[in-house]
C-alpha cells in the first residue's frame, strides 16, 4: 500500500537474457501444466 499521491514503486526486475539462457533447452509446453491432483480436505467453520 503507498499513500494517495505516491510514485508508483519498482520492486521487481526481469532479466529477459538470463530467462531466455534458463529456458532454451527446456521443452516447449504444449498444454497448461498443473499441481498435483490432491484432494485437500477442507475444513468449515460451523456453529
């Protein structure tokens, strides 16, 4: 949160050159990758 009036904030930086040298010899992803398919147990408030 900044106050009304403040300059927008810089907190993060890519470094697009280092990304692309990461991720060169990975495979293209073809489909959307997901987490493990857990079943989490979810627990509700009640009176």
């Amino acid at each position: 949160y900044l106050p009304k009036g403040h300059p927008p904030a810089h907190d993060i930086e890519f470094d697009i050159d280092a990304l692309r040298k990461q991720w060169k010899n990975r495979p293209e992803l073809t489909e959307p990758a997901y987490g493990p398919d857990l079943q989490v147990q979810r627990k509700v408030h009640r009176h």
